[in-house]
C-alpha cells in the first residue's frame, strides 16, 4: 500500500513540477512580449514629441504671415464688410442653385425624370422576371427570353435582341439621319 501512495505521490509532484515549468514559460514569453510593446510605446511617443515640435515650429505666427502675404492676396479687413446675420441672404436649394446656373449659362432646365410608382415593365423584362428559375441557378446563368413578336419594341436595327433594353424593352441605339457623304462647297 505504501508503494502504491508513493507512486501516486511521486506521480503528483511530477505534474505539479511540469505544470509550474509550463506556466514559468508562459510568463516569461508574456513579461518579453509586454517589454517589446513598452519599447514600442516609448519609440511613438519619442516620434509624437517630434512631430508635436514640428508643428509649432511650422505654425509659428511669423512664418505664417510671411507666408500669406508671399502667397496670398488678402488686404486687411475693412469696417464695411462687417454686417449683420439678418442681411446674408438664405441659402438656395440644389436644384435652385442648379437651375440658376444653368441659365446664366443659356442651358434649359433638365427635366425630372417621372417617379419609379408609374413605371411598367416592357415585354422582355416581363418574359424574364417571368421565367421560373430554377433552385441554386445564378442569376447572371439565366437565359433572356425574347418578348412575344405581337409585343416586339419597334426598333430600326431589325428584331436584333441585342439592342434592346431588357427592362424598359426599348431599342438602345436609335438610327438618326445618315450624315450626307457631300463634301460642302
């Protein structure tokens, strides 16, 4: 019985000995990792004192008025361009601002565009956000469905499903007047 408690004596201070060394590591690789961030610590804030140095030597006042008037071409100011709050005038909206400027320019107004409620689909979209798809198909792996030929946008490039607007069902390029192979006189 004695050999059997000294065994798990043994057996116990083996493993306290073992969990000691393991935590000892643990420590001491914990105390090297602290001291590395300390000399990190200390290395940014030896740069922050520099860059804080830096600064106000570059914003001495002198400096930056010898600089202005170097660079710059303001006049002191004069008494009648202090006013009061009551005489600036309000602010504009965008589209105000916008609309005036595109006057002075002489170019009309933009139209707004009609709100997306009114909106209908054209044939090709229907026929495409129609199609069942099926389960764990990729939207962008869908086939486009062409429109009933009844409903077909009319378009000057023949019944080309490429330049068609799968949404609205409008033609995308639209044929204007061929320019004449005349050379002016």
């Amino acid at each position: 019985m004695t050999r059997w408690l000294f065994a798990v004596w043994l057996l116990a201070i083996a493993v306290a000995a073992h969990m000691l060394f393991k935590v000892e590591q643990e420590v001491r690789l914990l105390e090297d990792e602290l001291s590395d961030i300390d000399l990190a610590i200390l290395t940014e804030s030896d740069a922050l004192r520099a860059l804080q140095a830096d600064w106000s030597y570059l914003n001495r006042p002198e400096r930056l008025a010898a600089l202005s008037e170097e660079h710059l071409s303001f006049l002191p100011m004069r008494p009648r361009q202090i006013t009061q709050f009551a005489a600036i005038p309000m602010r504009l909206d965008d589209d105000k601002l916008l609309e005036l400027a595109l006057a002075r320019e002489g170019v009309p107004m933009p139209k707004r565009k009609p709100p997306l409620e009114g909106l209908t689909l054209g044939p090709l979209a229907n026929s495409v956000l129609g199609a069942p798809a099926l389960l764990g198909e990729p939207v962008a792996d869908r086939k486009l469905v062409a429109p009933p030929a009844e409903s077909a946008a009319p378009s000057t490039l023949g019944s080309d499903q490429r330049y068609i607007n799968p949404v609205t069902g409008l033609p995308l390029i639209r044929q204007t007047a061929q320019p004449s192979t005349e050379t002016p006189q």
